[in-house]
C-alpha cells in the first residue's frame, strides 16, 4: 500500500508542476513539450506521436491548439510533397525561447522501482 501512496504523491507533485507551467507560460506541458521537440528541426505528427508517447488523436489536438495561438504552421516535405510538417513560425520561436528559459524549476528526479528512497 505504501507504493500507492508514493504514487499519490508523485501524481501531486506533477499536477503543481503541470499549473506551475501553464501558469508561466499560458501553454499545456504537452504545448510545451511539442513546441520544444519541433524547435528541433521538422517533423511530422508521427515522429511527434511517437517521441512524446501521445495518441494521434491527442497530438492532432496539441497541434490543432499552436497553430491557432499561430505558434507553428504546416509545410509540406521537400522530399515527399505527401508529408506533412510542423515548423514554429517567429512567434512559435520565440515561445519555445520562453519556455527553454522557463523560471519554472523542474526537478530532477530518480524513481526507483524496487525499493524506497
């Protein structure tokens, strides 16, 4: 029971990051987190889906949310004219700057699965 409660208490401590965040920055963490994984270069809903473990369904939403805060804007592929990309326009670079510099403290942390701490 003791694991659980552990949890808890974790789930808490994300929850007061979580506002912590939006409160900072007017953005979700996963806006955040979208806005920082596009600012490394392009990609596509999938690559996104895939490196920040979202549903597409999920991922069609976040994005659906920066482009109307016209923080990112869809182009398409050089290679293949099908792809579609994401790329942070000049106020989406200067959000992800924002969020890069956050003054929100994010700690770091160690979760050990067998054994307390």
């Amino acid at each position: 029971m003791h694991n659980f409660c552990k949890l808890r208490d974790l789930y808490r401590i994300i929850q007061e990051l979580e506002n912590s965040i939006e409160e900072a920055h007017g953005l979700s963490v996963n806006e955040c987190m979208t806005l920082c994984r596009i600012n490394l270069g392009y990609c596509s809903a999938g690559e996104l889906c895939d490196t920040l473990m979202q549903s597409k369904s999920r991922m069609s939403k976040i994005l659906a949310g920066l482009e109307k805060k016209n923080f990112i804007e869809r182009s398409f592929d050089k290679i293949d004219k099908r792809k579609i990309q994401f790329v942070l326009t000049s106020k989406g670079i200067e959000k992800s700057r924002e969020v890069e510099n956050s003054p929100v403290i994010i700690p770091d942390m160690e979760i050990k699965l067998n054994g307390y701490s």
